[in-house]
C-alpha cells in the first residue's frame, strides 16, 4: 500500500524549495526517492500440510515486525504486495501447530509449494513446571482478561484493510461488495459505541441480485416501520414494490446484524469489547462458558495454550434489537499465548440450544449455527491488533413462505432449500497500522462513512496498488458466474 505518510512527506518537500532551479532538481529527485519507495514486490504461493499435502487455510503470510501481510484461501494460495523497502526483511509464513518457513523478502520462490510440518509442545512436560501459572482453562481465560490492558492498544490509532461482503445460497452468489476500509480506535479503554468509527474508502467489486428474491426482508421492515404483525410476505406481489423501497428494506435488515457497526462495536467483538455491559467475555461469563486447557501448540517459535470453549449452565444471548437472538450455547477455540498470555485467536460458534432457538433455526435457517466468528490477531510493538476477521451467519431474506417444512399433497416439499437458506459472510483482512497523533488527528477531520452501499467511482490505480484477500478457485467461479448474471438483470 502507497504510505500515506511518504506522500505527505514528498508533497511538502516539493512545496518548500525557494529557487527554482533547486526546486525542480530537488522536485525530480524526490519523485524518483517516492517512486522507488512505493514499488511493490508482489509474491504468490501455496501453503501445504508436509504430513496430508493438503492445503492450510488461513496460513499468516507477513513481513516480520512490519503490519504487511495476509492470509492463505481456502486453497492454500495467497497474494500479497510487499514495498520494495522491506525487500531484505524477514518474510514469515506460520500456522498455529506448524513450524514457520522464513526466508528474505527478495529470495522469497513462489513458484514450489511451502511446506509447513507439525510443532506440537509436549502438555505434559510444560505443567510441571513449578511456577505459579494457572492450570486450568477457566483460569487462563481469566488471566488472558486481566492482561488485556497491557496486551490492547493504549493509544488512538488507524488500520486499513480489505472487506470482503458477500452473501449466498448453496448453488450461486446474491450479493457481492469488495471495500478498502480504514478503522479507527481511541484505545482498548475507551467505550467502542463512542470511541470506534469505521470509513469505507474504496470500492472494488459490487454486484447485488437480492431485490429479486428479498421479499421476506420486506416484509420484515414493513412489520417494523408499520407495527402490523399480521402482514405475511406471501401476500406481497414483487412487481408491485418500487426497487428504491426494495433496497431501503435490504439496508435495513443488513443493519440489524450484519453491518459493520454490529461487528466492530457489538458482543462479537468479544476481546476489545470485553468490559462492556452484558460482554459475552465480561463479568459473568463463567455462567455462560466454560473453558478447557487442551494442549500447547506453538506458533512461529512461541508457545501458546489451545483452549477449547464449551457450554455452561446459563445460555447466551445478544440482546439485537428487533431480533431473537437468544437461546445459544458457545462452542470454539482459544489461543493464548504462553508468554504474555495475549489472545491470538479465538473460533467462535453460537449454537441454538434452546427450544425456541432450535425451532427458530430450523425453520428460517435450516441450521442450528447461528454465528460463526474468527478474529486473529498480530503483535505489533508489544500490542495485539486485529489482523483477520471471518463472521458468517444466516438471514432472513427468504423468499417465499417462512417455513421450509412445508410439503405439497404427494408430500414433497414445496421450497427448494438450495434456493431457500442465505448466509453472510464478511471477511477483512488489516494490512496496515497508523499510530502517528498528527495522521490519526487528520484522518478525524474527513467525513466518515461506513455505508457500503453508497455508490463510488472505481480507482484503478489505488486497487493496483492495495492488498486484498485472494479468492478461492471456487468463490472466483461463483463471482463469475454473479457478475454476468448481474450485467443481464441491468439490462
């Protein structure tokens, strides 16, 4: 990514030269110094399991001690644009239980697969060491939260990353946008409803088919605006419905669960969100989860306990506004490193446990996954930040009748569920950190705005120049697929 800061610098060094001969010498100089200092190395590969030669997902693929980085597809594969100015730094390719591969950023060699080997630390062996650390997985959890205030950021400061938005069925695509966004956060201490704002800066791709079949989602927000709960989408005609009213209703319904806002600001967002009222990690959480040490992996030369999260007495719930999301039991991971006791990564699942839930789920969603969360995070300068974030979740756009029980006289169901069940999945990778006072105070002057509806002109040249997530082989056939469909419903 060109360094907002470098183009600050080249600008006023320009502006600045008295004689004119000085200034176009010095100008010329200083355009070749800044064009040097933004080329990219751009380096492809393929990370791969030594021991089953499958594929790693979600492999971190970074410039050591840098905010430069990405992670590995579905496939294994990753792209990733590198400044020519780290080009003798250290390039790090690691996944938790794996050995790291380290090479020089110029001697990197896409062109073999990377092989990464199991590293496993012996549980055993580490639990008998005689300090005072805690031993069970409750009390880690416990200690990895007391320490958030040293781990989190204490000071304001900026990231940019790439947001991948997308929304589908089980055969095709509805919903596609791609988004360079810019977070910024006051502090761990400080409350995120207020201290938090997130800025869509660029779009890449938008493609959105879901006015076709969103009628249920109309009908949800008629219900809302109108309070008539009698009103059924089965009697709604399409071709009755403005498109503008169509597309007010779909903004709506993202809003509820899926925006941004609800992901950064809301219980998800479970670590920098920890001491917030009702926080799915806050006070009494131990009423709601239960945590069990299960073994130490190590991760690029550093041991970190891996934790898994189970049900407990109490369910969870999310307090949405408008909607029941209530009912749930927690299931994942937690890595913790063994050092410092920072969180690495959390994979989170709310699973429907109660009645009401599971007929719920059942029903609109033909799943009882409700929520399904990854956050990693990097350390960069003593402090953990968000690196990548995976949240997927059902919704309720289906078209059609709200049930997907239903049968017709011969007994054959009368929904195809294929067409019937939609999921939301954002993905964001952060690919740099800004913690410069002046930049971070700069960057609060401009208008913010996390619609990512709102339509903008594409900028060829910053795409060219901006780290994304690669899309699997699969997802690049899907986007296809959805971008000529697309082009048709235009026309």
């Amino acid at each position: 990514m060109v360094s907002y800061l470098y183009r600050r610098w080249c600008n006023h060094y320009i502006t600045t030269m008295n004689y004119r001969f000085l200034k176009s010498l010095l100008g010329l100089f200083t355009f070749f110094f800044c064009f040097n200092a933004f080329g990219q190395t751009e380096l492809k590969g393929k990370v791969v399991d030594f021991a089953t030669f499958g594929p790693i997902e979600s492999a971190s693929i970074y410039v050591d001690k840098t905010t430069v980085g990405t992670v590995t597809n579905a496939d294994g594969k990753f792209v990733l644009l590198v400044p020519e100015k780290f080009k003798s730094d250290t390039l790090v390719i690691s996944s938790i239980g794996f050995r790291s591969f380290k090479t020089t950023v110029g001697e990197f060699d896409g062109t073999a697969d990377i092989f990464l080997e199991e590293d496993i630390a012996s549980l055993d062996e580490i639990v008998l060491i005689g300090d005072p650390r805690p031993k069970t997985g409750n009390d880690i959890v416990l200690r990895a939260l007391e320490r958030l205030p040293r781990n989190m950021p204490e000071e304001p400061y900026l990231q940019k990353g790439f947001l991948r938005h997308k929304e589908r069925n089980t055969k095709e695509y509805k919903w596609l946008i791609e988004s360079a966004i810019t977070l910024y956060d006051s502090s761990y201490a400080s409350a995120a409803k207020k201290n938090l704002k997130i800025n869509v800066d660029e779009n890449r791709k938008s493609y959105d088919l879901r006015d076709v079949d969103s009628l249920f989602a109309y009908t949800a927000y008629l219900k809302n605006r109108t309070n008539n709960k009698a009103l059924r989408s089965k009697n709604l005609r399409r071709d009755t419905i403005a498109t503008a009213s169509l597309i007010k209703a779909i903004k709506w319904n993202d809003s509820r669960v899926n925006g941004l806002e609800n992901l950064f600001k809301g219980k998800l967002n479970m670590m920098r969100n920890a001491t917030a009222s009702k926080a799915l990690l806050g006070e009494n959480m131990l009423n709601t989860h239960q945590f069990r040490l299960d073994t130490v992996l190590v991760d690029n030369d550093r041991k970190l306990y891996k934790i898994e999260i189970t049900k407990s007495k109490d369910f969870v719930g999310l307090d949405t506004k408008d909607v029941y999301n209530e009912g749930y039991e927690a299931r994942g991971w937690m890595y913790i490193y063994w050092d410092n006791y920072a969180v690495k990564k959390i994979e989170y699942q709310l699973v429907a446990a109660s009645e009401a839930q599971k007929r719920r789920s059942k029903s609109l969603f033909g799943t009882q996954i409700n929520h399904k969360l990854v956050i990693t995070y990097k350390e960069y300068q003593d402090k953990m930040y968000p690196n990548y974030i995976y949240y997927e979740t059902p919704k309720l756009v289906n078209a059609g009748d709200r049930s997907s029980d239903q049968t017709d006289k011969d007994g054959k169901a009368t929904q195809d569920k294929n067409d019937f069940y939609y999921n939301t999945v954002q993905e964001i990778i952060f690919t740099e950190i800004i913690q410069d006072p002046e930049l971070v105070n700069e960057a609060l002057q401009q208008e913010w705005s996390e619609d990512i509806f709102k339509v903008r002109p594409y900028n060829e040249a910053f795409w060219e120049n901006y780290n994304v997530l690669l899309e699997s082989e699969e997802e690049e056939q899907l986007i296809r697929d959805l971008s000529k469909r697309a082009s048709l419903f235009q026309q």
